[in-house]
C-alpha cells in the first residue's frame, strides 16, 4: 500500500510486487490539475503541476487497486480510467467522523466575539486554493468588528507573508490572527472549543479533514461545494445547509451572519444532526469491510 508522489516511489512500488509476488495498492487523495489552475507557482516547476495528474493517472493504471479519498477524487479518477477498464478498481474511501472529537465541546452561549476559523496551510502556493481570500474579503464586507477570522498555518509557514497577503484584500489587522498550529487530537480540542463556526471556502478541495473534525465535534460549518467533504456532505439529508456553492465574498458573508443569527441551542442541534447523518452514511467500519473484502479478491486462492 503506497501513498506517494513522485516517479521513483512508484518505479519502487512496481519492483516490489514483482520480486515479493505481492499485490499493488495505490492511494490518491489530490486532483493535481484542479489545484493547478489556483496554485501560484515559481516558474522552475510551472511544468510539476501539469505532470503531476498524468503521472499519478499513470501510477493507478499500473497498481492493482486505487483507494481514492472521498468522492471528488473517487470521480476523477474513475473518469481518468475509464478508458483502460481500471475504474473498477478505484474504492471510494471517505474519511469518517473522529471519535476521539466526539462530545469535546462544552454547550454555551457565544461571547461577544464571533470566532471563524479556516486552515490557511501551504499559504505562499494555496492562497487562493484555500479560499483566504474569500474569507478575508467577506468579513471584510460584514463592516462589523465583532467577527474575528482564525487562520491555522504550519509551524513551517510564513505566517507574516500570509497576514500581510490578508491585508491587501482590505481585512483589518484588529479582525483576524495567523496562529501556527501543530496539529495533534489535544490541540484540536483546544481550538474547537475557541471557535463558533469552521469554514472552509477553497476553490477545490480534494477533501478538507479540517471541517470534518468540527463536524465531529458538533461545530456548525460552512463547506465549499467544490470539495470532496462537500460532495459527501450533499449526500446527507441536512447537509446541503452547510455546503455553499459558490466563491463570491458576499454569499459566504451572507451564510455567516445567517449561521450566527441562529441561537445556541439550535446551532447546536444542527451540527450535532449533520453529525449523526454523517456517521451513518460514512461508517468507517463499513468501509473498512469493502476495502478488506476488496483487497481479499487480488488473492481468489487464499480466501478462507
């Protein structure tokens, strides 16, 4: 089972299935074109985005089994298949609620400050791509101080490149903090419990399991229609109430104050029902099961 980018690991992942007599199970969680057309890049690998879809395409042609992450990435690459007959052996494996965020937040009423995170990681490439300047723009539309915007970065990011890029879309500095995060279950409970809503406006997305941890922990959220959560979260009886299919500064603005107008108890109730519907549909135990029993058919002789 091999998740890697790049042509030698899979040159490795085709010796070792010929000299161990084993199988070749491939994972992809990313739509490399699609990130292409919002990625800002330096002209030395302006050629690795456009690559990288065809090789990883190629990759899961070779492999015995694709396990794709959520349904965004499952689509493309069933279609990206469809000519060789290997999109019979693409799985749609889609992350599942985490258990350990379950019931982790204590139910108050919020403060004066309405706290929003987003995940600004990877900020000098996916600026655009996470949608910062979504968020940005929005709150800065909303003419209202008592918004507040968190933005997550990784200990290895610029987090003064992003705050000023933040600036220039015309967000004050008093309305929003970049706060490198190491990202662990314990830290992850701390900050849930910091924020009133997690919203995730990228352009595209090949999942997003950071609105998938506040939807575990019942936190309202706001989810991109173009990403894998939000195709899963459509799927959903209620779900469509947080997915927003649009990447207009003002929609997003609009479905915040909506989000905020609602009291406690019912933003509450809410999640917790997205929640619920969204551990029933997606069971990992379920899914695990399929996988299994998929990998068991490489193997007709073994079985039982």
């Amino acid at each position: 089972i091999i998740h890697a980018y790049g042509r030698d690991l899979g040159r490795q992942a085709q010796i070792i299935r010929e000299t161990k007599k084993c199988k070749w199970v491939h994972v992809v969680h990313t739509i490399s074109e699609e990130l292409e057309k919002f990625a800002e890049r330096l002209a030395s690998r302006a050629a690795v985005y456009e690559s990288e879809h065809e090789l990883q395409t190629a990759l899961c042609e070779k492999a015995d089994l694709v396990i794709a992450i959520g349904p965004k990435v499952a689509d493309a690459f069933k279609c990206a298949l469809c000519h060789c007959g290997k999109h019979m052996d693409v799985i749609d494996l889609t992350p599942c609620v985490i258990q350990e965020l379950i019931d982790v937040r204590p139910h108050h009423e919020a403060g004066e400050v309405f706290r929003i995170l987003i995940s600004g990681t990877y900020p000098a490439k996916y600026f655009k791509v996470k949608g910062c300047d979504i968020a940005a723009k929005a709150i800065s539309l909303l003419q209202d101080t008592s918004y507040y915007l968190m933005f997550i970065v990784t200990l290895s990011d610029d987090a003064k490149d992003l705050r000023d890029r933040l600036l220039k879309e015309g967000i004050k500095l008093s309305q929003f903090t970049v706060r490198p995060f190491l990202s662990s279950t314990e830290n992850w409970r701390k900050l849930l419990c910091e924020v009133n809503l997690v919203i995730m406006p990228s352009r595209t997305e090949g999942f997003g399991t950071s609105s998938l941890r506040a939807i575990s922990a019942d936190l309202p959220v706001l989810v991109s229609g173009n990403t894998g959560l939000g195709m899963a979260l459509k799927k959903l009886p209620s779900g469509k109430n947080h997915v927003v299919e649009s990447d207009d500064p003002q929609e997003w603005a609009n479905r915040i104050t909506q989000v905020r107008a609602k009291d406690a108890r019912s933003q509450y109730l809410e999640a917790k029902q997205l929640r619920r519907e969204y551990m029933e549909r997606f069971n990992w135990k379920d899914q695990c099961s399929n996988l299994v029993d998929k990998m068991m058919m490489m193997f007709p002789n073994k079985q039982g």
